[in-house]
C-alpha cells in the first residue's frame, strides 16, 4: 500500500516500468527481426550463416541508435 491507502503503485514507478519495457522491446525487435531476416536470406541463398551473421551485426548499432533516442531526453 502506498501512503494514501491505495494499492496502485505510484506514477513514477508506472513510468519507470513502462519506460523498461520500451527499452527491452527497443533492443529485442530489431535484433530478431534482422536475425530472422537474415535467416530466411541464407535460406534463399544457400549461404548459411552468412546472412545470420550480417543480420545480427547490423541489429546491433540499429538497436542502440534507438535506445539513444529514447534515452536521449535523461542524458
């Protein structure tokens, strides 16, 4: 319970909660979906697991430049 008597937790926790999950699903998403892009490319092209590879190297900085954006305003 908080001070008031409620058992909601209070706003800053919320946001900060909300602003975790972003932050996971700003790093999660790009990485999969170039994973598996890359995945599907070798599978086309019979080159495993060069595009894989690719695929992951270029979800790196692609998930970092998002996570720069988002944290931006705290920096």
């Amino acid at each position: 319970m908080n001070k008031l008597g409620s058992k909601t937790p209070p706003a800053g926790m919320r946001e900060a909660v909300g602003l975790a999950w972003q932050l996971g699903y700003a790093i999660a998403l790009p990485i999969v979906g170039f994973v598996l892009v890359g995945k599907l490319a070798d599978q086309v092209f019979d080159t495993a697991p060069w595009f894989l590879f690719l695929g992951l190297i270029v979800s790196l900085p692609v998930s970092f430049l998002i996570l720069y954006r988002k944290l931006k305003k705290f920096l």
